[in-house]
C-alpha cells in the first residue's frame, strides 16, 4: 500500500479496526479490572507494570527481559529490564496464567452480571473463537504463544481468549508496519502520540523513556522530514496513516474467514458487553492505544 493510498482511506474506517475497538475492552479487563491488578498482587507482583508485564508475557514462558522488550515494541528497554526477568523468580508463567485466567473469570462475571449465562453471549464466544482460529500467527510470537494456551470453557472466557489472540495478532503485524516505516520504539510513540492528539509526557512516562531520548527521537524525525516542532508534518501523518492502514490490513484476515455478516453480527453481540464493562470502570478513557471503543446507543 502506497502513502497514497492510505491517506485516501483513512477516512473509511477499516473493518478490522472497528472490530478492534469493539471487542478490545474485553481484553482489556486483564490489565485494567481490580481484580486482575489484584491478581498480580497477591502473587508478589507489587507495582501496575510488574502485573503488567508478568500476565501479558506469561504465554511466552520466563523469556529474558529483552525479548519482551523487542515484541512489545514501545516500552524502553530499562524500563522492562526492571521487571522482567525478576518477576519470574517471584510468580512462574503457570501461576500467572492461572491467575489472571481466574481474575478476568470474577471480572468480566461482576461487570456483565446476568448476561454472562446468555444465549447472546455464547452465540459471541463461537463466532469469536472461529474468528481467532482463522488469523495466520507465523511471524507473530504474541499471538501464537496465546492461541497455543487452551482455550477456556466458560463462554464469557472463549470471548476474552480469542479476542487476546486477535489483538496479539494485531499488535504483532502493527510491529511489523513499524519496522517496515523505519520507525523505531521512542520515534514510534513521538508519532503517535500528536497523530493520537495523547499527551506525550503522559505517554513517554508511561513507556518508560526519558525526556532526552524523547528529544533524541524528535530531532531524528525532523531530519527525516517527518516532525516540526512537535507536530507530525504532512509527510509524518501520511506515514503514520500508512503504519495503521497496513495493520489493518495484515489483521483483516479473520473478518474475512467470517464474513460481514457474522462479523457484524459478532460486534452486535459484543455491544452490550462492551456497555457493561465500560460503566463498571474496567477500561481506561485515555489510554496508550489511544482507543475509543464503540459505543452503543
């Protein structure tokens, strides 16, 4: 896809992308639910990001921090280097999958209330499932380390696992734009961050990079034509429009194996879900996606 081209759709919202943003405040109970921060707590796990990085890199096995560092893409390496390989000494992977398996359960069953035992929601959890066994995972270590887990009983839980997958999926191809733009992690969320209208001091923090290397990945894409100031010149958005036309693109392939039909059928479903999470509190309104989730009514 040429910069071009994805200007032109950028206005066009992709079907992948609206199916994001519909089903990914599912997944993200895991992090952002008391129970799930809890989880990593009563583990030993002290500290959001400990939590963090110990249940999102728990599929992987007790991988070294750097490998964390290269598949999670934006985070400075120092900053995971604080946590990882520490944390697997305090929780194994098995213990923290238990876990968080166990804390997105309570979670998402507070959240959703009577729905969870609904003919709805089991009609989602098989069009979710065939949706995440359908995505391609070679090439994409998040996504393959999660579909390799077994897959939960528990309807409500089929929803979340296969939309972990999914986004994995997703974020494992939105790397792979990344790298073919040339742009590194730091550059990554200068970009980001003006494209996403998000406070870059708030993002930079929560990534873990300092104000020089964020000043170091300025300069470097004003010498690249893409960065005036602090703002995206028009070379910088159509490269940023570029970055996300190609993700979308490269994470289409389980809304293709669906079908419109059943994939607006499956967003349709979710909708009430989504409702339901969103006003228990167990989703960030501004957060380092810079995601809005679709909202019903």
């Amino acid at each position: 896809m040429t910069v071009n081209e994805a200007v032109t759709s950028a206005d066009v919202e992709h079907r992948a992308r609206r199916m994001w943003r519909s089903l990914e405040p599912v997944h993200a109970v895991t992090y952002f639910a008391p129970e799930s921060r809890e989880a990593g707590e009563s583990l030993g796990l002290r500290g959001f990001f400990r939590g963090y990085f110990g249940q999102r890199a728990a599929p992987l096995g007790p991988v070294p921090a750097e490998v964390v560092t290269a598949l999670f893409y934006n985070f400075a390496p120092g900053f995971v280097a604080r946590s990882v390989p520490q944390i697997w000494s305090v929780a194994a992977p098995e213990q923290l999958l238990a876990a968080r398996l166990d804390a997105v359960d309570r979670a998402l069953r507070r959240s959703l209330g009577e729905l969870v035992d609904s003919a709805e929601v089991a009609e989602a959890a098989e069009l979710a499932r065939e949706a995440a066994l359908a995505v391609p995972t070679a090439g994409r270590a998040l996504a393959a380390a999660n579909a390799a887990l077994p897959w939960p009983e528990a309807p409500h839980l089929v929803i979340w696992h296969a939309q972990t997958i999914l986004r994995e999926q997703r974020g494992d191809g939105h790397v792979a734009a990344l790298v073919g733009a040339d742009l590194d992690p730091v550059e990554t969320l200068v970009v980001f961050a003006d494209a996403q209208d998000l406070p870059g001091d708030w993002l930079r923090e929560r990534r873990g990079w300092t104000p020089h290397e964020w000043a170091a990945a300025q300069e470097r894409l004003a010498a690249r034509g893409l960065l005036d100031g602090a703002a995206l010149t028009p070379a910088g958005r159509a490269l940023s429009a570029q970055v996300e036309a190609v993700t979308d693109t490269l994470a289409d392939r389980a809304w293709q194996a669906l079908g419109d039909e059943r994939t607006a059928r499956l967003a349709a479903l979710a909708a009430p879900l989504v409702q339901r999470i969103l006003a228990a509190g167990d989703f960030l309104e501004q957060n380092p996606m810079g995601l809005v989730p679709t909202r019903s009514g």
